[in-house]
C-alpha cells in the first residue's frame, strides 16, 4: 500500500470492518494492475527493437523469458501474501476479542 492508502485505511478505525477489508483488497488489486502495466511496457521496452509484422526470434525469445519472470514473481508474491494471511487471526477472530 503506498503512504495515501494506508493512512486512508488506517484513517478507517471506527469504520466498518468489512468495509476496511473491502478498500483493502481493492487497494491490492489496483497495486497488481500497476504491477501488470508496469511489466508490460518494461518488457516491450526491452524486447522490442523495431515494430514490424512479425517478431523475430530474438524478440520472441526475450518476450517468452519476460513473461516466464513476471509469472515466476507474481508466483512469489501470491506465495508470500497467502503466508501473510495465514499468520493473521482469522477476521471473525479478531471480531469476537
């Protein structure tokens, strides 16, 4: 979350729980829509020496290792974030402390 969006969410103490939770994911989602936009043209950037009508082997090649990296990282993440989540008190847990 970047500094706006946590001290929204954390700005959200009285509010409703489920809601918080709600901005939260929201907010999740928005970062992994960046995340995708921001590989995308990194990879683009990087493999693409001259549009053309067909990719060359040497751009294939670099888009396929790309897209490979971005899978294997996006893997990582989900790993860690599952991880996370398990370490956390359930949320009806936490409701009835």
């Amino acid at each position: 979350m970047d500094s706006s969006s946590s001290s929204f969410v954390a700005g959200l103490g009285s509010v409703d729980p489920q809601l918080q939770h709600f901005i939260e994911v929201e907010t999740q989602k928005q970062r992994f829509q960046q995340l995708v936009h921001q590989m995308t043209e990194l990879c683009w950037e990087k493999c693409m020496d001259k549009p053309g009508p067909k990719l060359d082997s040497r751009a294939e090649a670099c888009f396929v290792n790309c897209v490979e990296r971005f899978i294997d990282t996006s893997q990582f993440i989900l790993n860690r974030l599952e991880q996370t989540q398990k370490s956390k008190p359930a949320f009806s847990e936490s409701i009835s402390d």
